[in-house]
C-alpha cells in the first residue's frame, strides 16, 4: 500500500480524534477562571464576583447544572452575574431557573438577557454568516424571554436593561451596577442605563456583547463583565480564537484586559449553542473576579493594556 495512503489513514483518524475530543470531552470540562484584581485602583470596594454567561440550556443540561451546583455549594460571594444566552429553546427555561436557584449572594444576583434568549438560530444561515463573516444573527422562532424572566426573578436574580441600580458592598461603600442589552443585536440605550449613576459613584457593567466597550470606555466604569465570543469556542495555535462575532480583535476574545481606565473580564461561556456543540482548547467556564486591597505577597492577576487596532 502507498505511503500515501497511510498518510491520509493518519490524518483522517487524527481529524476523528480531535473532533470526538471537541464534540464528547471538552465542551464539558467546566473550568472556574480566577482572577484576582486591585480594589482600589478600580475605584471599587471589596467584592468577589461570580460571572456566569451563555449556558445555552436546552433541556439536555445535567453535567453544566451539576457543576453550577458544586459551584453555588461553595457560597461566599458578593455579587453573582448572569450576562446572557442563558437559553437556546423553550426547554432550557427550567435549567436556568433552576441553575438560578442554587445561588445567593451577599449584595445581589443580577442578569442580561442575550439574543438567544429572545429568539432561536437558524442553523444553515447561521453557518453561512459565520462563513462569509457577516454582522449580526439570523434568528429563526421565538424563546419565551417573557418566561425565563419569571423564572429569574422566582429564583431572586433581578433581570436589567439598559438600567442601572446602585448597592452597597459588605464594607458599606456604594457603587452602582450598569446592565447594557445585547449590542449584538440591537443598540443599547446609554444614557438610559446610566440614568441616575452619580457622579462620583464607582461603577461595574454587565452587558452580553463587548461590542459596548467604546462608551464603557468614555463612561469611565472600572470593571466590565462581558460573554457572547465564546472565547472562540475553537481556538487553533498560533491563530487563537477563529470566530468571535464581535468588534473586539480575536486576541482579545477571552481572559482580562484593560482599556483606558477599565478592566474588561470575557468570559469564554459555560455553554454551546446545539447547532455548533463543540470545543477546542477553549474550555467552557465561569468567572470569579476577586476585587481585594492586596497585602505583602498577594499574587494580583496580571492585566494587559489592551491595542485596539
């Protein structure tokens, strides 16, 4: 037999292999990213924050809610942020309420909703603006947003829109939450969100899209949880993440940085959605974002100064 043929033998089980890695291992290997930031050079008080994004529950989600249970078992946090595609399809309503449920926390539980949430993709079409590079999402169907609302605010997380609501951490300090719609999808109302923020107060944004970063930016919030990239979802050495369907470069698709005077945190998402149910070396995940004041020896999670260009 020619070595050639051996050749193509080989590469077609190594495809084999990477795919039923991608489709049966990976994509569940919930991971929790720990990053470790300076309360005060934020301007923010003490907190620890659990950012939680694009579950993309459809009603085949044991092995994500069982980790979100091991998760919420371990308590302790102060703020707890859900920022979007929480849901692929009708049935995923009661695999959010319930992953929901599990968590308390001290200041507050608190969600966005993303374009999925509102509405089902077409599959084909989807692929095909992926393919040729295209803004937007093709929807197809609606989600029971209305519904999944309901099941949020059952379980005490309060759902935001373009709104803002100041609290207070467990030092007593104020600060206010911003909450952006999906920029992904439609164009968030900025000056409605911030309404009411005063001047002096230090603030935290939760939005699905990092496509808002320009005037979280010109807003001056210190710290910014985004979702929607996926990280990549497939990443490749030397080329990272292959599609983020957003304005951010690809490098800047997953993990902390900083723009100007705000660090923004993209998390890779707990999820995928059923029409691309794959990973690759882009684990799913969860946030814990710890805002401390550092003493000797306190190990702070480098931050890199962002180039947009």
């Amino acid at each position: 037999m020619p070595a050639i043929v051996y050749a193509l033998a080989a590469v077609a089980l190594a495809g084999l292999m990477v795919a039923f890695w991608a489709v049966f291992i990976e994509r569940h290997m919930f991971c929790v990213r720990h990053v470790v930031l300076d309360s005060d050079s934020l301007g923010l008080p003490p907190l620890e924050v659990l950012h939680i994004t694009d579950t993309h529950f459809c009603g085949h989600d044991a092995k994500a809610l069982a980790f979100l249970e091991r998760l919420a078992a371990r308590g302790g946090f102060d703020l707890v942020l859900f920022t979007g595609d929480l849901i692929d399809s009708p049935a995923g309503v009661a695999s959010a309420g319930a992953a929901a449920s599990r968590f308390r926390a001290r200041v507050g539980c608190f969600a966005v909703l993303g374009g999925h949430d509102y509405a089902q993709v077409d599959p084909v079409r989807a692929y095909v603006h992926i393919l040729r590079n295209r803004p937007g999402q093709v929807f197809r169907g609606e989600n029971p947003a209305d519904e999944l609302v309901r099941r949020l605010e059952a379980a005490g997380v309060s759902v935001l829109e373009d709104a803002s609501v100041e609290l207070t951490a467990p030092d007593g300090r104020r600060f206010a939450l911003v909450a952006l719609r999906d920029a992904f999808v439609s164009e968030p109302d900025y000056e409605a969100a911030w309404q009411g923020v005063g001047k002096d107060v230090p603030v935290i944004v939760m939005a699905h899209s990092p496509d808002v970063l320009p005037e979280v930016c010109a807003r001056g919030a210190g710290l910014a949880f985004f979702g929607h990239t996926h990280g990549g979802q497939v990443r490749l050495p030397l080329l990272g993440a292959l599609v983020t369907r957003c304005s951010l470069p690809r490098r800047l698709a997953s993990g902390a940085f900083r723009q100007r005077d705000t660090v923004f945190i993209v998390n890779n998402g707990l999820g995928t959605s059923p029409i691309m149910p794959y990973r690759l070396l882009c684990p799913p995940e969860v946030t814990v974002a710890e805002l401390l004041v550092p003493s000797d020896g306190t190990a702070l999670t480098p931050i890199e100064d962002a180039r947009l260009g």
